[in-house]
C-alpha cells in the first residue's frame, strides 16, 4: 500500500507537480525506502519485494523535488490559463504479453 502512494505520488510530481505533491512525495517515498530497508535481509520473494520497495520509494523522494522546485505563478490570471488541462488521472491497463495479458495501472495528464 505505501509502494502504491510512492508510485501515484511519483506520476503525479511527473504530470502536475506542486508544493503538496512534492511533499506528499517526500513522504510517501521515505516510507517506502524505510520498508524495503527494513526487509532487506529477507530471503526469497520478500527481498525482491524489498528491493522493489527500495526503488519505489527512492523514484519518489528524486521526483519530489520537481514539486517543490515548482514556481508559483505571478498572478490569478496567469494560474487560471497555465494550469488548464494538468489533471492528473489513473488508468487501469491490459496489455497483450507473450503467455496472455499483463494487468497493470497507466497514469496520464489531461
């Protein structure tokens, strides 16, 4: 669960960053990387788990810093017109693989 908010943090700071995604980033990532650390002497599937967890949260803590080095607009006008059209979305995915299909989760601007 805390992976599934790294990564959604992480396509959010990609699409539309801001303050609150940067942190929220920072978060989310700390706490995924803490995860996979703390399991990391694991054997078997759980260490891979880790490792991935490990990536996750350090792919979200790198792509937070785009959130915070996002600058605020001058004014309201230029916030109404510059923004338009930066919401971010989640799209579930089916994808043809070579023993079937992959499931997997897509996320887009629009």
């Amino acid at each position: 669960m805390v992976s599934g908010a790294a990564v959604v943090s992480t396509g959010v700071n990609i699409f539309a960053p801001s303050r609150t995604s940067g942190w929220w980033g920072l978060v989310t990532g700390a706490s995924a990387t803490a995860l996979g650390v703390a399991n990391l002497s694991s054997v078997g599937e759980t260490r891979t788990l880790a490792r991935r967890n490990v990536i996750i949260g350090v792919s979200a803590m790198a792509f937070s810093i785009r959130g915070f080095r996002r600058k605020a607009p001058r004014d309201s006008a230029h916030a109404s017109t510059s923004y338009r059209g930066l919401v971010p979305g989640i799209t579930p995915l089916i994808l043809p693989h070579r023993n079937g299909v992959a499931l997997g989760i897509g996320l887009r601007a629009h």
